[in-house]
C-alpha cells in the first residue's frame, strides 16, 4: 500500500489553478451560449417557423366577437410601466366544428403605448368577418396574420 502513497505523491499536479479557471469559464461559455441559443429559439426562431408553416395553411372566415386592448404592469428591477396587448377574440368554422381563438400572430408583441395597439384592433370590428389561417392537423391552432 505504501507504494501507491509513493507513487501518487511523486506525480505532478495535473491540474493547477490556472487549467482549473480555464475550465470553469468553458463550462460557463458554454451555459451562457445554451441558455442565449435556447432564448432566441423559443422567443424568435419558434415564432418565426410556425408563421412561416401558417402561410400554407388553408383559410376560412371568422367572426370578431371581441376586439380590445389590455394593459397589463411591467415590473422590471428598476422601473415600472404600464405596457399594452391586443386581444382579438374569434370564431370560425373548419370541417363541421366551430372553434375559437385568440390568436392574433404567434409573437404575443406587448406595446409601449396605447395608441399602437389600438390602431390594430381597430383593424378587427366586431361582428365582421375576416380570413384566419386554420391548422389542418390541429383546427383549434388559428391564426389572424402570419406576418411578423
């Protein structure tokens, strides 16, 4: 047994200090890039390519049933603000079934002011019709505009 302690004490440190910081900021580019490459997949890259897909799907009408402005409170680190998100309400008919939905294009844009958002849904009256873009694998999944 004496003779392992032996050889194991005569071995030179195989990772010093500096390896040792090398290796932890590696390990940390490498979280860093994930989690920045997953943000921009979830929040770009997935809007984009479902938009991209919906501009093939095939259209019907639907009916506004409601077409408002919500404000909603951004509470960030240091400040704090009043934002705005459109909520368009509708129905449509695909394959026999009626089916309802919010869905106004796939970012979910929250807006700095008012005036903005309400120019879109201003865009949307109530009770009239308009074309929505219907998943055909998926008829609940609708979609106002594909434009983003």
């Amino acid at each position: 047994m004496s003779g392992f302690k032996d050889f194991m004490r005569k071995q030179p440190d195989i990772v010093d200090k500096k390896n040792t910081a090398v290796i932890v900021l590696c390990i940390a580019a490498v979280f860093c890039f994930c989690c920045g490459f997953g943000y921009l997949t979830v929040s770009v890259l997935h809007p984009l390519i479902k938009s991209n897909k919906a501009k093939k799907w095939p259209t019907t009408k639907c009916k506004i049933l409601e077409s408002n402005v919500e404000s909603c409170k951004m509470v960030g680190r240091h400040s704090r603000r009043i934002a705005y998100r459109i909520f368009i309400q509708y129905e449509y008919e695909y394959g026999g079934e009626k089916y309802h939905s919010d869905k106004y294009d796939f970012l979910d844009t929250i807006f700095d002011d008012y005036k903005t958002a309400k120019k879109i849904t201003n865009e949307f009256k109530l009770n009239n019709n308009y074309e929505c873009f219907v998943n055909p694998d998926s008829p609940a999944e609708a979609v106002l505009r594909t434009k983003l």
